[in-house]
C-alpha cells in the first residue's frame, strides 16, 4: 500500500496532466499549511482557475486540503482523499463537503463529475502502467492480460 498512496499522493498533488484541458499553471507546496493553486484551460478555451490549502497530510493514508473556485471566491470546499488498503489494492476515497447546497450543486451542474472521472481513469493508467515497470516480463504479460 505505501508505494501505491505514495503514486497517488505524487499523482493527486501534482496535476501535470488533465483529461479535458491543458494545465497552464500549477503551483504546489504539499505540507501543511501549504498551498496549491492551478489554472487550466476548460472545453470553450476559456480558463479556469483553482486554489486552496492543505490542512492534514497523513503519509499514505489521508490528504485533507480546501479547493475554492476562483469564479466564486466564497464556495470553498474541503476535499478528503484517503487511500486504504486491501489485498493488494489500494482505494481513494474522495469526499468533497461544501458549505452549502447551492454551492454543491454548482459544482455538480459544473460538469466536474465527468471531468472527475475522466481524470480518474487517467489515474488508474497511470498508475498501472508505474506497477508494471517494477514487474519483470512473464508478471508485467500476466497482469496485463488479467486486467482485460
């Protein structure tokens, strides 16, 4: 499990690459009390810009960090990301609390969820493809061919 949270930790703090626009500007101090903040060029090519900070960092377990949507400074959102492991796999969690209902519902009819998923699934890649460069030939075949 430490090295599979550890990718997704990299991974999720270090947001090179989205699904659905180019990163312009990415900016990231990963501690406590540290701040993030990047900007990214949404469908329409028109930017977008996010910031927050991070309040609890647990090794390979949990990240717990605040997002705000610089279009609508007042709906911060905490984000909680917890890796747990079981049988050799690990599982994100991620729960996002908003501070009001308005607020969670722009962010879902914001079309994040796709965006979401779509950034997830370049995860899962990128992640396997990371496991399979520690295996040798016969176990990288194996595992590729068990994954379809």
């Amino acid at each position: 499990m430490r090295a599979a949270a550890a990718h997704g930790e990299f991974l999720l703090s270090e947001p090179r690459t989205q699904s659905r626009g180019a990163m312009t500007t990415c900016e990231l101090d990963l501690r406590v009390g540290g701040r993030w903040r990047y900007v990214m060029v949404a469908d329409g090519g028109f930017e977008v810009a996010f910031h927050g900070g991070y309040r609890e960092i647990i090794p390979n377990e949990l990240i717990v960090s605040t997002e705000v949507y610089e279009g609508v400074p007042e709906g911060e959102a905490l984000h909680m990301l917890t890796f747990t492991e079981a049988d050799g796999r690990t599982t994100l969690t991620i729960l996002v609390q908003h501070t009001s209902k308005e607020h969670r519902d722009a962010h879902i009819d914001s079309g994040m969820e796709t965006g979401r998923q779509e950034a997830m699934d370049l995860l899962e890649r990128v992640a396997v493809s990371l496991s399979l460069r520690s295996l040798g030939p016969q176990r990288k075949l194996e595992a590729t061919e068990a994954r379809r």
